[in-house]
C-alpha cells in the first residue's frame, strides 16, 4: 500500500523521533518494536503446536522472540487484542485500506472480481449453449452473448441484474435475444431447408 517508510511507521504506531535517535542495544530495538499498536506477544513463541524452527540466518528474529517470551510486553493501545484472530486481522486490513487511502481502489476492484465472478458463472457459453439448445453451434452462441450484453448494457449490467434477479430472468433474456436474431442449431436449419424442398418439389410435381 505505500513504499514511505515514514507513512508505514506512523500506520504501525512507532516513534520516527525514536528512530531517528538510534539505538545502542538490541534491547532497545526490541522495546521500540514491541510498540507497534497491533502487537501482541502471544503471537511470538520459539516452541508449542504450529511452531517451525526458525532460520539459522534469522538470529535477530528468534532474539525478539525470546525477549518477548522472557519479558512478555503488552501494548496498552492495541485496538484488537481481545477478538478472534481472523476478526482481528481483518480489522487491521480495513484500518490500512483506510489509513493509505486505498479502500475505495479495493472495494472497486472487490466489486469487479465479484461482478466477473457471477457473470462467468450464470452468463458462460456452455449455460447459453444449454438454454437456447444450439448444441455445437458456437458462432451462435456468441452472437446471442454479444447481443444480449448490447441489451443489458454489458457484463457489469448483467452483474447487477443478477444481483436482483433470477438465473431464469437471465435465460428468458437471452431466450428473446435468440428468437429476434433468429438462430437455431445448424440441423434444424438443414431440417427446414429440406422439408421446404420437399414441399416445393412435391407442388410442382402436382
């Protein structure tokens, strides 16, 4: 959400004046770290259930995380320390969103996969194949799913009707689509065209 180290720490609470001033001592970066106002020292154990050994190379973590577990620091202004886990990670995903200025970008982009989503499920080529009984005939299909988009306004508009609406409103759309543009499977044309002939012969022969 943003690459402003400056921006990240006021987010997460932590003292750029104490950063500025440096520290002398790992003690003193793991208290200014344990400030962070979502912290919380149940999150950091070395043993127990879902623990993995942590990296070799990692040796400044696994000391915070021993210091943590000697020392057990509590930050009195974390928000969430008291709800579910998933809750509490959700929160804190809504509190960036909203502290970067990004929530409106995310819920527009949620909304569209959403959107994209529900129209692929109800508006596929395999469901439109289905309702209008064109079997193979996938040119057809495609111009009944082109038309019907031209009528509704697009695959957003087809979103939002689903939204309110039945999958059978959908199909009797498309169902009017297909009757207007006159499209039937490539047999039924064959079909017609010979009754037709058949007939045609059959007068001239009287």
């Amino acid at each position: 959400m943003s690459d402003s180290f400056d921006e990240i720490a006021e987010f997460l609470g932590l003292s750029l004046a104490r950063y500025r001033e440096g520290f002398s001592t790992k003690r003193q970066i793991f208290e200014w770290t344990a400030t962070v106002k979502y912290f919380d020292a149940r999150h950091f154990r070395s043993k127990g259930p879902g623990i993995s050994k942590v990296k070799a190379e990692r040796t400044m973590y696994s000391e915070f995380v021993e210091w943590v577990e000697e020392t057990k620091p509590r930050s009195n202004v974390n928000p969430y320390y008291d709800i579910l886990p998933a809750e509490r990670v959700q929160k804190i995903c809504e509190d960036a969103l909203i502290f970067f200025k990004k929530k409106e970008e995310y819920d527009n982009l949620r909304k569209a996969r959403l959107n994209k989503n529900l129209v692929k499920g109800a508006f596929s080529g395999h469901r439109i194949r289905d309702w209008t009984d064109l079997g193979e005939y996938w040119k057809g299909v495609k111009i009944i799913m082109d038309e019907v988009r031209v009528r509704m306004g697009g695959d957003n508009a087809i979103a939002e009707f689903l939204m309110k609406n039945s999958e059978d409103d959908l199909k009797a759309i498309v169902l009017k689509a297909q009757a207007d543009l006159g499209i039937r499977r490539r047999e039924q044309f064959v079909e017609d065209a010979t009754q037709t002939l058949a007939k045609t012969l059959e007068a001239t022969s009287v």
